[in-house]
C-alpha cells in the first residue's frame, strides 16, 4: 500500500488504479495533491490539481491513445481544480463537480460542464465510480465509491495524518460530521485521500476521525463554560494548546466550525464576539 508521494511520478495503487502527484507540495498540500487516474482504456481523471502546465501535459500523455471519460473534482479549492477546465478541453471531455455555496476560498474557474449529483455514476474500464455528496471542508465536497476496487476517493474530506481544515462559511462541522456517519455506514474500504498516502479501513479511521472531532468539541464546551465570555483569538490558545502555534491561525478557523455548529445544538452563545456556554 505504500507507494512513493513523488511529484511527476506515475505510481501504480491496484489494478487500474493509477495516481500522480501534482507538483504543488506544501503545509495544506503535504507531498502534493494526488490525481488519480482510474481506468486504462476508459479512464476517468480525478483531481487533476493546480493548473501547473507539467503536470496537464503529463496526465495528457499518459492518457494519450485510449479513451477518457471525464475530468472529475471532489472539490473546488485551488489546489484541486483549475487545471480541470484546461485539462478536458486539452483532451475534450466534460468536467464532473458541483458548485460551491460561498465562493470565497474556491477556484473561480471551475463550472462543471455535468453536476455530480448523489449517485451520479462515471463508467470506467476498471469499474464504475459513484458520487456521494460530503458536505463540510467544503459545501460542494463530493467523494467517489469504487465498489468494483472497494476503495473510496475521499478528496479533502479525509486525509492521512491531518484532519481537515473546516472553514466557515462554506466549511460546515455540523454537515461534516454527519457526512462522516453516513461514509461510516459504507462497506469496510480502502481510502484514496486527495494528499498523503492510501489508508486501509475506512470503519477505523472515520471512527477515529469522528472521535477526535468530538473530543475537540468536548474541549471547546469546557473552555467556554470556564472562561467565557471569551473571544475566539483567547479560545484558540485554550483549546488547541496541544498544537504547534504556528498552525493556530488555520486552527481559528476550525474553532469557529465548532462553535458555529455549538450555537446550533443551543450549547453555547455568543454577544459582540465574545463565546458564553448557554
Ligand atoms: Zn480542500
């Protein structure tokens, strides 16, 4: 299962599962983001990344001599979808996604020629691919079930060592979570995150992942009850004391997911910017 995470380097996953790793490393983007190519003479592209010209012109040439069905997207964050207009026009195919609710923080370029509704089935050599749509790192998250190879492109929504960053308001930790329950109640699968490596057993890591949300939120009540009113800059420090400062600027944003979704449940309020435990 482990497979080197080098940019430019076309890795064999399983039988007709290809991925390649787009050349944008970084703090969100770890190695870089996958692309996934499934199928090898109907194949359909999944994530193709950033619109960095290298890596268009390798997944064109990889392609190059059999059929592709589809340019798809999990999501449209920058760092997984611009190169999709470039990429279908290059190779004329469709582009598969769905449109954000908030457009900050989204890829402008992206209009999906077809909307990847829950169901929504792309038809490849290697099995068919199903969207199922999972609101929360983003309003338009949809992940693709591969029953055929029982593996599940899972995009943002879940990832190897990091859990994901949710940010209001197109972020949802509400839907999140809920999204998270019903990719429980899925088949025992294999998981094909968007950055990072394959993870085995979908029912332990989403178990795991639902678990440390919970705990996070468990923390965030206990912090508003015995320091509020409390704003979010003097929250973060409370609740994320267990991670590196440098990250709690992004961490602010999962925060406020926690409290928004608190303030729904009716668990806590806020006034004038300042969290009280209701
Ligand atoms: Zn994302």
């Amino acid at each position: 299962m482990s497979s080197p995470l080098t940019p430019g380097q076309l890795v064999t996953l399983a039988p007709g599962i290809r991925r390649l790793v787009a050349p944008n490393p970084g703090v969100f983007t770890g190695p870089g983001t996958n692309t996934y190519l499934i199928g090898h003479k109907r194949v359909a592209i999944l994530d193709p990344g950033p619109a960095i010209s290298a890596h268009i012109e390798a997944l064109v040439a990889v392609t190059r001599g059999v059929e592709v069905v589809a340019v798809a997207v999990t999501h449209t964050h920058i760092d997984h979808s611009p190169a999709a207009a470039p990429l279908a026009q290059a190779l004329g195919v469709p582009t598969i996604g769905r449109v954000a609710r908030f457009a900050t923080g989204q890829d402008p370029s992206f209009a999906p020629d077809r909307i990847a509704l829950d169901g929504f089935c792309l038809s490849t050599d290697a099995g068919d691919l199903l969207a199922i749509g999972t609101p929360g790192h983003a309003s338009n998250h949809v992940c693709w079930h591969h029953p055929q190879a029982a593996i599940l492109y899972t995009g943002d929504h879940i990832l190897g060592t990091t859990s994901p960053v949710i940010q209001p308001p197109d972020g949802d930790m509400a839907e999140y979570l809920r999204a998270l329950d019903a990719l429980a109640r899925l088949p025992d699968l294999t998981l094909a995150p968007a950055h990072g490596p394959l993870l085995p057993h979908s029912h332990g890591v989403i178990a795991a992942l639902i678990e440390h949300r919970l705990q996070r939120e468990r923390r965030v009540v206990t912090s508003v009850q015995e320091n509020g009113p409390i704003g979010l800059d003097a929250l973060v420090l409370r609740v994320y004391s267990d991670v590196d400062p440098a990250l709690h600027a992004i961490a602010r944003y999962s925060l406020e997911a926690h409290l928004l979704k608190l303030q729904a449940d009716r668990r806590v309020i806020c006034v004038h910017g300042q969290w009280s435990a209701s």
